[in-house]
C-alpha cells in the first residue's frame, strides 16, 4: 500500500470575517442521549437516521403540508435525514431550506406534464450496471444507491429510491473492463448515492481500480457529505483521496445555512491534504432563488478555499417541479451578480437537458450589436462599449503540427480528443 501522504499544517489565518453560519445549538434538544463520541462518529449519524413520519414528528412540530407529504411519498421517494442535518432545520418557520430540501411536502406526489423518471437519460446510455457514458471522454459510475439525506429535490431519485444497492464486485469488474475497453474515457466521475458512504477500504478498492486503467487522467467525487454529514470527512478518509490525485470532491452546498463550523472543518481538512473541492448548487424556488442568497453563499464558500462551480436549473425529474424556477430567474440571478463580485463567486448556470442532451450554459446577453469591423457591448451597468475586430481572420495554429506530431512532446490523449475549427466563424448576421 502507498505511503499515506501527510495533512500540511495550516498557517495560522489572517483574521477576517468569519464564513460560519451561527445558528442556536439544537442536538442537547433532539438528541439528549448522544455523547459527543457518538455525535461525531459519521456511522452513528448513518445508523440513526430519521426515516419515517413518526420518528420526524418526534423531533419537532410538521405542519399539515409535511405531514400529508410524508404520507403521500412514502412508497414514492425514501426519507433519510441525519441527526446532524436536522439539526440545522428551523422548527419554527416551514420554508426553512434545510426543512425544505429534507421533508417533502403534498406537491412532490405529483408528477407534472414535462417531469421524467430519467430526467437525464441516463439509463439508455448505461452500457454496464454502474456506468453511465453520455459524453465522449467522461462516465458516471454509480457506486451506490443511499445517501445521508435524501433530497426532495434529487434528479436521479429512481436510483436512490433504494432499488439499486451498492456497487458489488461483479458490477465493478464490469465497469473497469469497460474503462479498459474505452481508452476516450479520461475522466470518470464516481457519484450515486454518495459514494463516501463506503468505508474507507471499500472506497480505497474501488479507486484504485479505477486508478489502474491507464487513460482515466482524474477522478471526480460527486458527494453531499460536507453538507449533510461532515464528522465523515476524516484526517485518513483525506488521506486516503489524497492518494488518487488528480481527484477533486464536487460537493453540494444550497444555502448559506448550511454553511456551519462542522462543514467547514471537512472541506478544509480536504483541501488542506491537497484534495481540491468545488460547489453544485441547485437553484431552488423560494429556498435559494435570490441574488442576495447564493452571493452569500459562494462568499462563505470562497472563504473555505471552496470553488463555486455550478449553479443548476433544476432537472425535470417527478415530482419536483414545485422545486423549480423559470429560467429567467436563473439568468436575472447572474446578471444580478456579474461586476458587483469576484469572477470566482459567480457560477456557470447549467441547464441539463430533458431526456439526455447534455449540459448546456446560459449567461446574460451582453451583446448589443454585431459586425464584421465591430462588436458593441453593454456591462453591467448598462453602458456600451465597441470592441474593434481585428482585420486578419485566421486563427489556426501552426505549431499543432509540430506539437502533436510522433516526438513532439504533445499526444493524440491531450491535443485531438475533439476536432476543432482551423478558422474563425464568420460574424454573426449585423444587428441593430
């Protein structure tokens, strides 16, 4: 087995503000019984928890809306939330978006004109049990089927619905040969579920298989874990990703409520042992769906050396469609944003389309008029501004030939995975 690579020591932080959200310490209230010991222990989180309408409405007052929604979903979508996650709820207000993301409510038993099982179109592009191959160079593998909260807003609900279970050794097999059979695929993102709901040594078996395929370059953790269980991320669980780099964890942060010191501690224990992380959020109706909100949120994120990366339409998946904002919101949110922040506080807004087309971005039109001498553009404050096109048009580049040719030092694996254009586009039909 590799070394174990050490957790650099931090330097003591220059004081600034502090990214943590202080809320009123409710685990003495829900769970009186539980050590300290025990609170901290992410198996003691899983075993315990909260997974039924009687267990929830011990723990503090649902209103006629929850009540009837647990009711209603109950053979539909499972409920999971761990100690440490209801904890964050506030008893008090029912759009709370800790509440809101972990109860559902009457609206999620219908399903919508327009709402898809398989939202993304996965599962026609699932050669094996755990791959999903929508993109040319990129998989999903599906490790597991079960998560620390189950989300009222999840996409891939059919999966996590807890038919599936984990990722058994025949389906790994399966999905390495696989890998060994596609030399395209450089980058596999592990996902589910949540994939570190695995123990440390089954997810050590389960990388290094991956890690043993030559042209996989990077590995991607698509996990909610900081968010909804943090005690998980341990000095050897960093360790242990570490180990794999390049490997980045994608996490899931929604609201700045979430934001707390436990989650805090786990992203920086993960970039502290060199293991980067950045951010999907879901844009949410009435939970997050205000510039005010998700600018705060990608602060606090920035602070913990968190990258925002993301900010997600929500997929048409069933029974979510009370979850979802126009599109224009998303658009106006970014607009809202743009030149009031850092480039690195403002997200890509990312609309996966219905039935597997693929991720596309949307982005405020900045463009006012387009020529072959001129574009004219408007900023953020609304002011135009011409920038001149140059008179020469051709934008090949000469040495690729040198470069990606045999002993060059570039290589077919990084320089001709797509076919580019030689040349510019011609401009855009002027206009006024």
């Amino acid at each position: 087995m590799a070394t174990a690579l050490p957790i650099l020591e931090r330097p003591t932080p220059i004081a600034r503000p502090s990214p943590i959200c202080t809320l009123p310490d409710r685990r003495r209230a829900l769970y009186p019984e539980a050590t300290d010991a025990e609170w901290g222990d992410w198996r003691w989180q899983a075993r315990n928890m909260v997974d039924s309408l009687a267990a929830l409405e011990a723990k503090f007052a649902l209103t006629p809306d929850e009540r009837d929604g647990l009711a209603a979903t109950a053979e539909i979508f499972r409920l999971g939330i761990t100690p440490y996650y209801l904890a964050l709820a506030d008893p008090d207000q029912s759009f709370c978006p800790v509440r809101r993301q972990a109860i559902p409510v009457r609206d999620e038993a219908r399903v919508r004109p327009g709402e898809l099982r398989d939202p993304l179109g996965e599962d026609r592009t699932r050669p094996t049990p755990a791959i999903v191959h929508r993109y040319p160079d990129r998989v999903l593998l599906l490790a597991t089927d079960r998560c620390t909260v189950y989300c009222r807003h999840c996409t891939r609900r059919r999966i996590t619905g807890g038919d599936e279970g984990a990722l058994d050794r025949t389906a790994l097999r399966e999905a390495v040969a696989y890998l060994r059979g596609h030399p395209e695929v450089r980058d596999v993102l592990v996902s589910g579920g949540d994939p570190l709901l695995l123990s440390d040594a089954r997810l050590e078996e389960l990388l290094a298989e991956i890690a043993s395929v030559q042209t996989v370059q990077m590995i991607r953790i698509g996990t909610r874990i900081p968010v909804t269980c943090p005690m998980r991320v341990t000095p050897e669980l960093s360790r242990l990703l570490r180990r794999f780099a390049p490997l980045f964890v994608v996490t899931h942060f929604n609201h700045p409520r979430e934001v707390t010191a436990e989650a805090a501690q786990a992203c920086e224990r993960l970039v502290d042992a060199g293991v980067p992380v950045e951010n999907q959020t879901v844009l949410l109706r009435r939970l997050n769906s205000s510039a005010r909100t998700l600018l705060d949120l990608n602060h606090r994120l920035l602070m913990l050396r968190v990258r925002p990366y993301y900010l997600h339409q929500g997929d048409v998946a069933e029974g979510t469609e009370h979850l979802r904002t126009p599109l224009e919101a998303g658009v106006g949110i970014l607009e809202a944003m743009r030149g009031h922040t850092s480039g690195l506080a403002v997200p890509h807004l990312a609309v996966d389309l219905p039935g597997g087309g693929g991720k596309v971005t949307l982005q405020p039109d900045y463009v006012v008029q387009t020529g072959p001498d001129a574009w004219t553009f408007r900023n953020f404050r609304g002011e135009r501004y011409v920038y001149p096109q140059p008179e020469a048009r051709d934008c090949s580049c000469p040495y690729d030939e040198v470069f990606y040719s045999p002993g060059g030092g570039g290589s077919a694996a990084h320089g001709e995975a797509v076919n580019r254009p030689t040349s510019a586009p011609a401009s855009p039909k002027s206009t006024a």
